[in-house]
C-alpha cells in the first residue's frame, strides 16, 4: 500500500510513510472487510461513517506538517484510525467522537497507546478548550465553514485541516501565524458531513 498508493503519489514525507507502514489498518477495520483494509479507498464502518481512504489520512497527515513533540485534536475519531496515524507522529493526540457506539470501540483499539491518546466523547466541532492550545488539528468530516473555536484553539503556528462544503468539499489548510490566519487549499475531496454546532 504504502510504496503503490502513496509514496508513488505525492506522499514524500518519511515520518508519515513510516507511519503508514506501521498502524495495522486491519484492525480499524470491521471483521468481515478485513481483506479490503488496504485498498485505497473509504470502507464503511457502520453508523453511516467510514474510515477514510489510506491516501486521503496519508495526505492529511503530512499537510498537519507534524513534529514529534506536538500536540494534537482530531474531530472525528470513527474506528481510531486516523489518530493512531497521528500517535506515531505526535506527543500527544486528543480525537473526539460524537457517535457514542463508535467511542467505547475506538478506545479499546488505540488502548496501546496509553496516555498519549484521549478518545473523547462530544462535539468536535466546537473542540476541546480543556487542553488547547493545539500545534494541529484534523478533521475528518466537512464543515459549511471553518469552525472558529477550531481555529481559536490553534498555537500560534498551529495548523488546521479540514474539507469544507458540501457534496464536493476543498481540502482546506489554515496555518496561525499570530492574529493572522493564512489559508490554502489542497484538493477536492468528499468527507460525511460535520455533525454538531458549528457543523449541520
């Protein structure tokens, strides 16, 4: 997967090769998808979410640009995947979830890691202020707009991934360069819509 579908493509950082390389995706998986864990592509998890294709979660985490010390949120946790990528990147990684069926699950399988990862429960649109400021934040599920307590709960240099719109969504990337935010865009994409607040 990680030699055919990402580093052939445009996944050049070797932290997040690495990383690929090492999360067994087979176990974020349902039991009876378990063959198509590495096919590049979103599989279903039940409760109307997926787990997002591998080059979509490789992409995103190489725009986060993470640092071994960073402290990160992820919005919108589903199996556990992603923020098991972003472990292996990251200190510490803070993912919430507003499914409650998918927490409990999510929490068992990212449980290897320790403290290094919090599975909350809640609405991740509007963040999780207790342990901001965040050096990145990552979200799985498009927004109508970027949620401003995200962008309020990023370091100064901190930045922010999200899909916004809707049907066909921009990858959106936010970097805090003190009161100033600069925003780019890096593809298209489709994510589940954000559910909550500051979401639908």
């Amino acid at each position: 997967m990680v030699d055919r579908q990402l580093a052939a493509r445009d996944i050049y950082d070797p932290r997040v090769l690495a990383a690929m390389r090492t999360v067994p995706r087979e176990e974020f998986v349902p039991g009876d998808r378990a063959g198509d864990a590495y096919d590049d592509r979103p599989l279903p998890i039940g409760h109307g979410v997926t787990i997002s294709q591998p080059y979509i979660v490789a992409l995103m985490s190489q725009a986060l640009d993470l640092h071994p010390g960073d402290r990160v949120l992820e919005i919108g946790t589903g199996s556990g995947y992603g923020a098991a990528v972003l472990a292996e990147l990251a200190a510490h990684v803070v993912t919430m979830e507003t499914i409650d069926e998918l927490v409990e699950p999510a929490r068992r399988r990212l449980s290897d890691y320790g403290e290094r990862v919090l599975v909350v429960s809640g609405d991740g649109s509007c963040g999780y202020p207790t342990l901001a400021p965040y050096d990145a934040i990552s979200v799985t599920a498009a927004a109508p707009s970027v949620p401003q307590p995200l962008v309020d709960q990023l370091a100064d240099g901190g930045r922010l991934v999200i899909p916004v719109g809707r049907g066909v969504e921009d990858l959106v990337v936010l970097r805090r360069r003190g009161s100033d935010v600069e925003r780019s865009v890096l593809t298209q994409v489709r994510f589940v819509p954000l559910i909550g607040e500051h979401g639908i």
